[in-house]
C-alpha cells in the first residue's frame, strides 16, 4: 500500500525531478560542502580524545555468540559464525559500526567467499559515506563513476546499512560531528587569536633615548634600533654614555580570555559526543563526587546504547550468513558483557552450588577463574558441617547441571 502522504505528494514537488534526496544538514547545505568536510575534526585533539573514548567503552567489553538451545545444530552453528568472526579484524568492524554516530549513517560492504561447501565472510568492510545517497523513497545509491548525479541503488544484499537516529524527514541521520562543526571552528579561531597575542605581547618590548649632535642622531638612531633588535636575541649590547635602555611591561592577563574559551569550547564538545564533561576535564576544575557519579551514570547510557546498536548489527550479520549454510528456526545470539561481570556471576554460581553438595575439581577453577594450578588447594572439607540444619537441608535438593 502506497503512502497517503509522501514527497512526490507534497507540495514541493520539485524534488521528484532528482533520484537523489538532498542532504537536510545545514552545515554542509549552506557552505556547499559533502560529509567528508567531518572527517577534519577528528585532528582537534579533544575531539580526537573524545571519540577515541567513547569507542573505547565499546571495544573494551567482551564478546561471546551464544546459542538460543543446547540442540547440536544450534551449538554448530556457534562454532561456526565464531570461528569466521576471528578470522576477521572484529574490532575494526566495531569501529565502522560506530562511524554512524558520528556521520549519521555507515554503509558496511559484505564480501563473500567459499569454504569447501559453506559460504562464509571473507571480510566486512566501512566504506565512505561520501560514495553514497539517498533517494527520495529512502533508498541507497552508489556515485558510480558512470553515474555520478542520480547514483546506483545499492544491492542491499551485499550491504549493511547502519543509521543513527534516522528518519523519514531525514534517511541520512543525524551526525554528532555537525553538532560541533561550529564549536571547533571558533575554538580554532580562538587558538590563532591567542597565537597572536603570545607573539605581539610574549616578547619584552624595548626603547632607547639617545643623546649627540644634531649631524648624526639620526645615524645614531638606526643603529641603536639596530643594537636593540640584536638584544633581544643575544641579551648583550653597547650604547654610549648618557643613552637610556627602557623595557614596557605589559599587562598579559588577557591570556585567561582565550584559556577560557578554548576550555569553554572543549566542554561544548564533550557534551555533545560523551553526553558529559568530568570525564575528559582538562582545566584542573573539578566537580563532586555526586556529579562524577551522575556524570558516570549518564556516560555509561551512552555507551550501552553504542553496544545495543553495535549488538542489533552483528546478529544481523550471525543471521545473514548463517541462513545461507544452516536450517535453523532460531539464531545464536551476539552479547557484549564485561568479564567481571561473567566472574562475578560465575562466582555467585558456584557458591549456591558448593552449598548444595557439589564439588569442583582444581581444573574447572583453572580454566574459569584464570587460576595457575600452584595458587589453591581445592579442599574436600563439607562448606557445612553434616550435623548443622543447613547441611540436612540442602542434601535434599537436587541439582540439575
């Protein structure tokens, strides 16, 4: 069923003479600019800094596919699709993944090969957004060569398009890099202002009075000027008698209006692509431990809604490639999780069931708690003594491994 209310519908209809929708960024429309404009800001360092963190609280948590059932074909099927991620540069994947925060959508190549008789991933490739477009049924095109106005559709087969907080008024999504475009502008201005004060006022100013004869004071003169230049390298020089030597102090205070604006400026940043500003303060300002606190609470939301949507893309990919070599009426799942988290889960685990009666050997804390064999005994003493209620308890229930 076609839309009741759509573009070619609307009043500015004008846009149906082009396959190719125009980009709604300001930034970009109003200085006759493309996407890779953003590319530059990632070499302010405190953009650098800030991108670099918020990828990090991605990549530094664990990965694991597991399987939805014990049944044989879905455990295969895990060793399947976890033996071809390790083949592949994940990380970089994650990172490519993560482009879309900051450029408002990311456009992954999957690259297909054969192995014997599975078909597997040779690789998952980012490529530019630049290359890409969309038309005005919200479709990706390619600017081929050969078509470089209206571009190609894209065979979304052979593509994974990740978007960040798209639309229907706007398939490119919105970009976090086009929120600070502005800010890094001005903090660049405000560096090269400050730049320039260093240079006009960061030297000593010097002046000499000069006495002689009507006939050669203005020779004189020049080669005071001469002698004072000098100075200011060498520090040594030589004047005659009866010549003053003056220094102008100047009151350099004005360095803390640009500091200000340049700190100023870096919180406007963090805010935007961290959502805070305690994390990355730079000033020497700090704030409470209640603010810290709040400031950790809201990084870590952004930061879960990064592995959700890194999350969403990876099973679509589990589910792409293992549809194509399996028979399966429910898919393996892709999880982040923190291995802290795994062992103090597991720890907990064990506990209920060292309470009920079972034993574990030295092998299974080897290879669970990352224990070298010489560090423990596994002592086969009860946890309760067999006359206390606790220990009559709990032989009476069963456990099921």
């Amino acid at each position: 069923m076609k839309d009741l209310y759509s573009r070619e519908t609307a009043y500015n209809s004008y846009l149906n003479f082009f396959k190719s929708l125009p980009d709604p960024d300001k930034v970009l429309t109003e200085r006759g600019l493309d996407i890779s404009v953003y590319r530059d800001l990632s070499y302010d360092p405190h953009v650098e800094a800030c991108m670099t963190s918020r990828e990090a609280g991605v990549l530094q948590n664990e990965w694991i596919v597991e399987p939805v059932s014990n049944r044989g074909q879905n455990r295969k099927a895990v060793d399947f699709i976890t033996e071809i991620f390790k083949n592949i540069d994940i990380e970089r994947v994650f990172r490519e993944i993560l482009e879309a925060v900051y450029f408002g959508y990311a456009v992954l190549e999957k690259k297909y090969k054969r192995d014997g008789g599975s078909i597997v991933f040779e690789d998952i490739v980012g490529k530019p957004q630049e290359w890409f477009r969309f038309d005005t049924e919200g479709r990706l095109r390619f600017l081929s060569k050969s078509n470089m106005l209206e571009g190609e559709i894209v065979d979304m087969q052979k593509v994974e398009l990740v978007r960040y907080r798209s639309s229907y008024r706007n398939p490119y999504g919105e970009r976090k890099l086009a929120r600070i475009f502005w800010t890094v502008a001005m903090k660049k201005g405000g560096m090269k202002w400050w730049l320039q004060f260093a240079e006009k006022y960061g030297s000593v100013f010097m002046y000499a009075r000069v006495s002689g004869t009507t006939e050669d004071i203005d020779k004189k003169k020049y080669n005071t000027l001469q002698m004072l230049d000098d100075m200011v390298n060498s520090a040594v020089g030589v004047f005659g008698v009866g010549d003053e030597i003056e220094t102008l102090n100047f009151d350099r205070s004005g360095n803390a209006v640009f500091q200000d604006l340049i700190a100023f400026c870096n919180a406007e940043i963090s805010k935007a692509i961290l959502g805070q500003t305690l994390t990355t303060q730079t000033d020497g300002k700090t704030g409470t431990y209640a603010q810290a606190k709040v400031h950790q609470e809201v990084r870590k939301e952004i930061l879960d809604a990064d592995k959700k949507m890194v999350t969403a893309v990876m099973n679509r990919l589990i589910w792409d490639i293992l549809s194509k070599n399996f028979n399966l009426s429910e898919y393996p799942v892709f999880t982040f999780y923190e291995e802290e988290d795994i062992q103090n889960d597991r720890a907990e685990r064990d506990t209920k069931l060292k309470q009920v009666g079972v034993s574990f050997t030295k092998q299974y804390f080897i290879e669970n708690y990352n224990m070298k064999e010489t560090d423990f005994e596994v002592s086969e003493t009860p946890l309760f003594p067999e006359n206390t209620p606790q220990f009559s308890e709990s032989k009476k229930k069963t456990v099921i491994l």
